[in-house]
C-alpha cells in the first residue's frame, strides 16, 4: 500500500486493495437504523467520514471503514 490509501473488501466498487486518491471528504453523523428505524430510542448519532477517492478510472464516495491506511 504504497504511495495512498487502498479500498478494502467491504467496497465492492473497487477491487481489493485498489491505491485511490482522495479528493474530498464529508463529515457526517450517521444511527443504528434498519428500514429507517432507529436501533435505540432515543437514537444517538455518531460522527462519520466518507471520502471521494478516484483510481482506476473511477471516482465514489467510500465509508471511512473500507480505506485501509498506508
């Protein structure tokens, strides 16, 4: 993982390891929800990073958790 981040496997717009670039990130905060129904009431949010990486020809937006770290 030379050079930048890498996708891992719970991203399946790119193949495992792919070296992308980021270009933009978004903090949000996300719930534990299914169907759009809160886990836990009250519901508490948790802070949250997605990335806008490229490689490969592609560009997405990637959960914090699928971008292993050099």
């Amino acid at each position: 993982m030379e050079g930048g981040p890498a996708v891992s496997l719970q991203d399946r717009f790119f193949i495992d390891g792919t070296l992308v670039t980021v270009i933009e990130l978004s903090q949000r905060e996300l719930i534990a929800a299914r169907d759009g129904v809160p886990q836990s009431l009250p519901a508490t949010p948790f802070p949250h990073t997605f990335y806008r990486v490229t490689g490969e020809g592609k560009t997405a937006w990637v959960s914090e958790w699928c971008l292993a770290r050099p």
